[in-house]
C-alpha cells in the first residue's frame, strides 16, 4: 500500500510539473543562467516592439516600477537638498544620476533595502545596484539595442555575494516576468502605418469656394455633364444648387486662375501640382458686422450650405439669427462696394514700415484727434492703462482749452503694431510706481477712476486707492 502510494504520488507530482512548464512556455524569451561558487548570472532577452526614446522613458520613470518589476512593491527616494517637506520623498524633484539612492520594499511588511544607479547611458544602458534581499546584492543591468521594426532589451542579473544561489532562485521562479511586464506595458508602434505615411504624399485638392465657384462656371460653359462624373458627393451636391443659382441670375460666378486650373486638373484625373491645388484663400481683415451681412446675403439667395459650413459655432450661431431677423422683416442689408467677396483672396499690400512712438507722443496725438472729433480712437485703444492716460489728457485738454503739440510724423495713422508696441510698461525714469499713483490720484479727482482700475499690478492699485482716500480727506 505506502509502494502504491507513494508511485501514485510520484506520477501526480511528474504530472503537475511538466502541466505547469508547459503552461509557461513562451518562445519569444531567450533566457540562460549561469552558476558558479563565487558568481551567479542570470540573462534574459525579448524583442520588443516600441520606440526607444519611449522605452528609455518607461525604463528611467521610477513611480512604474511596481507595474512590471516583480520584486518592488513600493519605492521611496530622499531628496536632501530640498527645503519643503512635501518635496521630501517626491519623484519629482529626485535627480537620477550616478550614484543616486533610493530605497524598494520587495513585498508587502518588508523592510526597505537601499539600492542606487551605477551606470546611465542613455537610451542604450541602464545599470542599478537593487538589494531585495538584506544579505544579498545584484547587479541589474538593461542593454537596449534598436533595430528597425524594435528594439532587443537584455537584463542581466549579477550576483558576487556568498548568497548567490538566490539570484538564480529567484529568477527562476519570477525573473523571467520581469521583461514580460515590461512589454505588456509598452505601447505598440505599428510600422506598416509609419512606414505608408513616409511613402510619396500626393497632395490633395482642396474643396472649398473658390474651387465651387470654378467648377460651377466650368459645367456652367461645358454642360452638366461633368458634374454627374464626380464621385464627391459633398462637391458634386454643391456644384449642382450653385449652377441651378447661376443658370437663374444669367451668369457664372467670378472664379480665379488657380481654381480654373485645379479644377481642369481635378476632372481630368490628374493629380494636383504643389502650389496650384486651389489654395485657401488666407484671413481677410474684414469687420464682423459686414461679414455678418454677407453671409446673410448668401442665404437670402438660397445658399444656406456656407453658412452650415463655418466652424465658429458663436459666428455660424450670430449669423442664423441675423438671417432670421432680415427674413421676418424682408430687408437686404447692404455690404460695401470694396469689401472682398466670401473667400476671395486680397490683392497684396506693400508693407509700411512701423516706427516706435514714445507714449507722450501717442498719448498728444489721440488728444488731438479726440479733440478734432474722432473720439472713436481713443475707444479703439485696447490697452487699458493707455487709454486711461489719453482719457485723462483729454479731460484736462478739454478743460483748459490748450491743444497738445503733435509733431508731423504723428499725424500718420497708427499701426496696430504701433500701438501695441507703445502701450507697454513706460520707462523707469519717468513713469515710476510713485508717478503711476501721482498720475491715477490725480485723473481720479477729476472723475476719471479708469486710470486706477486699469493698474495691473493690485499693490499699485492698493495704494493708489489710499492715495485717493487721503487726498479726498484732505480736500473735504
């Protein structure tokens, strides 16, 4: 009987172990283990399939190490340098370099064992001193190697203490899921699709209205045949409505060179020549307002398809109830001659040359047209302290009857960029903080707050308001 038992037990054992081996089979790791009296190694190499920038990164990020390392539960660092508490122990302000320490906790009660970096070369090698074992030392290093469709990463386990038989142990039973893990959490990098997008790019035609508008006077001479031969759905629908909108006005649309050509191209099958695909017509400086009308216009006339195709959702929003209102009261607004059409593109402008004006100046010559009339600049001027300070001028231009001097060069328009230039933070010299609050108290005792809540700066602000308080208990 204890024969037959103990047969019976053998064959149950033999049975479980080559179940269990066979189970954990896996032929994409290469693995090997060496034993001496002195020395024990313990190597493993996988292909993975990633970036190695991105597999450096995953290697070098300490807070994941308990996601793919088997042997660390939990890692703490000490930053010595550091003066906040809550900087202490944070990964974040750690410098990783050699000789650096940290401390792993191997499993769940274990003391915490100290280990530190011996070797960074990045993104090829990345060597640490890891104790998970009080009495025991390894030497852990990760040899990354590119290639064109991966990268072949091997850990190496190196043990030269009296107790290294426990290296191999260890490996034997976890080690081998210590670059498993790490593939499972990588990313995947597909290369077919890399390597199809670095392949010849055609470039594509762009459908949008001056390309409508070409292909409109194209079927608008030729006939509407050509349409029926698009396969665009989108452009084929367009181009029918505004051929219809064409035939009962008696004429075709304005179109430009280039779309005439894109389009001669498109029918005939060719592929688009770089610079000549129909290009976007660039923004065009144009008020909302007038925009607004011209959208309207458009879908007066029954073309409500650019209006349903403008991206701003608050713009498409303004322009649906602007065309709700002039439908109920049947009026057309009226746009200006020279305003450029819905996606015309704007004749090129010679570039004027902007020249720095100091504030004093800027500030003379908006008085000056404030007081010829046009106040409309100085509400133009989207800087508040500036125009907090011309406001102010303008006050006590008005009050003493003097008109400022504005020297020839300032009776130019200003640009945009001039203004934008000039508004900044005035010289030390002469607007220091105690001038800032001489000037904001004394434009608020002749009624003008804006220069005070203009001030940025909330210490300014502060004290001119205490300023103002004193001065105003002074006058009363």
């Amino acid at each position: 009987m204890a024969v037959g038992a103990a047969t019976i037990s053998l064959l149950f054992l033999i049975y479980y172990f080559v179940r269990s081996t066979g189970a954990n089979q896996h032929l994409d790791l290469d693995y090997s283990t060496e034993y001496a009296r002195r020395q024990a190694i313990a190597t493993a190499t996988l292909d993975i399939e990633s970036d190695p920038e991105i597999l450096w990164n995953t290697l070098t990020d300490m807070a994941n190490y308990k996601t793919w390392y088997p042997w660390v539960h939990r890692l703490r660092v000490t930053n010595e340098n550091t003066k906040r508490w809550a900087h202490k122990h944070s990964l974040l302000k750690y410098k990783m370099e050699v000789g650096s320490r940290f401390k792993i906790q191997p499993f769940f009660g274990a003391p915490y064992n100290s280990c530190r970096f011996v070797s960074i070369d990045p993104p090829n090698k990345l060597a640490m001193e890891m104790r998970f074992f009080p009495l025991n030392r390894e030497l852990v290093t990760f040899n990354l190697h590119p290639y064109k469709n991966c990268v072949e990463v091997t850990y190496t386990a190196t043990s030269n203490g009296l107790l290294n038989f426990l290296t191999t142990a260890m490996f034997s039973w976890r080690g081998k899921e210590v670059l498993r893990n790490l593939n499972n959490i990588m990313p995947k990098v597909d290369y077919e699709k890399d390597i199809a997008e670095d392949a010849v790019k055609v470039p594509q035609f762009v459908f949008d209205d001056n390309f409508i508008n070409a292909l409109i006077a194209k079927a608008y001479s030729d006939g509407t045949d050509i349409l029926n031969s698009i396969s665009e759905k989108v452009v084929r629908g367009k181009a029918k409505s505004g051929l219809i909108k064409a035939k009962r006005v008696g004429k075709p649309p304005n179109t430009t060179p280039d779309a005439t050509q894109a389009v001669n191209q498109f029918l005939s099958g060719d592929a688009p020549q770089a610079g000549v695909a129909s290009p976007s017509a660039p923004a065009v400086e144009v008020p909302e307002e007038i925009r607004i009308n011209q959208y309207i216009l458009r879908g007066l006339d029954g073309d409500t398809d650019i209006i349903n195709s403008i991206n701003d959702r608050v713009f498409r929003s303004k322009v649906k109830s602007a065309l709700t209102k002039a439908k109920r009261t049947g009026e057309r607004p009226e746009v200006p001659p020279d305003t450029l059409p819905l996606g015309a593109e704007p004749a090129a402008a010679p570039s004027i040359p902007t020249q720095k004006i100091d504030e004093g100046t800027l500030v003379n010559t908006y008085v000056a047209k404030a007081m010829g009339g046009d106040e409309e600049a100085i509400s133009s001027i989207k800087d508040r302290v500036l125009r907090s300070k011309v406001k102010s001028a303008l006050v006590k231009a008005k009050r003493t009857g003097i008109m400022p001097e504005v020297s020839e060069t300032s009776d130019q328009p200003l640009a945009p960029e001039t203004q934008e230039e000039a508004s900044p933070t005035p010289p030390v010299g002469s607007d220091s903080p105690e001038m800032v609050v001489d000037q904001a108290v004394q434009a608020a005792l002749e009624g003008n707050m804006d220069l005070i809540n203009g001030l940025g700066d909330r210490v300014l602000r502060a004290k001119a308001k205490s300023a103002l308080a004193k001065a105003k208990r002074a006058q009363g």
